[in-house]
C-alpha cells in the first residue's frame, strides 16, 4: 500500500485516552448507534478504515478533534447477542486533519492529509539505542507503583517496535500523554517520551492517568 491507495475522506471515531499506531492492533466495542452506523457504512468499502482521534477541550470550553490521528483497517469483528460490536483496528497511517465534512450522516467524517507521515506505511522502525534490560527495570517499577498485572514472558521477547507501541497504547496515560506518543516522529522519540512519561508518573506518584 502506498499514500495513493489512502482515500481522501475518513469516518472518525473521536474517543479519549485511546490510541492507535501504524502496525498496531487496537480493540474497540461499539455500541453507540451512531458508531454502529459508522461501522456498518465502513464495512461497504473496500479499504474499510477508521480514523481515531483524541478529542479535546480549549480552556474556553470550546471542544475540537486533534489535528493528528491513526486510521486503521477492520481486521476483526464480531457480533454480541444484544446487538453490540467487538470490533480490531490494525493501524495503517496516521493523518492530519484538513478540515470536516458537513453532512447527514450520523458520526464525523473529515478530508484528511497523509503525506507528512508516508513512513508509517513502510517496514518496522528500529531503534538501535534502546536499551532493553533498564527499560524493562523501569517498567517494572511502574507497573508495581501503578498496581498493574504483565505478561513478563511476553514483553521481554517483544520486538522492540511492538514492545513501545504496545505500551504507548495500553498504559494509563492522560490523553494529552498519549496524543503526544501519538506525534512523536519516530519510535526512538516514542521510546524517549514513554520514559519521560513513566519516569514523572513515578516521581510524582499521581493518580490523573485516564484509563482505557
């Protein structure tokens, strides 16, 4: 796939503190009729993409959408007995929004940029400075401080691009803290910045994380 094959045009799903990143997978369960329509329109095409974007809120009140998202590809689905969805995302590309779409459907759709991020369609990123053995020292006392259960065996056999994008997405930062793992322009700055995150959450020892 290259930008080419991306359309013009994406239904959003605006949710906070959720995050998804090219080549990740991201779990969802719809239930809004709104989204469900979202979902039932996107499984009509034949790219089957979903942008997720943060919303947000200015100090005046006022509420907007972030200027930068991940669309990702219906790659699971499933149905629930009371008509609710279980739904995966796969990431494909993060985008910029240009501007929305007026019209009668019921979610938000916006025309939308890929160009400054064509990377995320190529191969795993890298990231040659990371070193695995301290990283995994602090991560284990934030999950300790933080009271959250691990799969060890998992983590330590983790890619590396896996291993930080899995974590950017599944820790219980603030929205703003993901948005920023979100734009961060390579996976050696995600890994840098998801230190910093956990390395402040322990100093200061908070509790305004925002739970997935």
């Amino acid at each position: 796939m290259n930008l080419t094959d991306l359309p013009d045009t994406l239904p959003v799903f605006p949710l906070p503190g959720a995050l998804l990143l090219p080549r990740a997978r991201l779990p969802l369960h719809i239930f809004e009729p709104r989204y469900i329509a979202m979902l039932e329109d996107c499984m009509k095409t034949s790219q089957r993409l979903i942008g997720m974007v943060q919303p947000r809120e200015l100090p005046n009140g006022e509420k907007r959408l972030s200027a930068i998202g991940c669309a990702g590809r219906l790659t699971g689905f499933s149905e629930t007995e009371d008509g609710r969805y279980m739904i995966t995302l796969s990431g494909i590309c993060r985008f910029r929004l240009r501007d929305e779409v007026q019209g009668f459907a019921p979610y938000r759709r916006c025309m939308v940029d890929w160009a400054p991020f064509g990377r995320d369609l190529g191969p795993d990123e890298t990231d040659p400075g990371f070193a695995r053995e301290p990283f995994l020292a602090l991560l284990a006392r934030y999950f300790a401080a933080r009271e959250l259960g691990s799969d060890w065996s998992g983590i330590k056999s983790a890619d590396t691009e896996l291993l930080i994008n899995s974590l950017s997405m599944l820790l219980p930062f603030a929205p703003e803290d993901k948005q920023a793992l979100l734009e961060a322009p390579s996976l050696v700055t995600r890994r840098e910045t998801l230190v910093t995150l956990m390395e402040f959450a322990l100093r200061s020892g908070g509790s305004d994380e925002v739970l997935q």
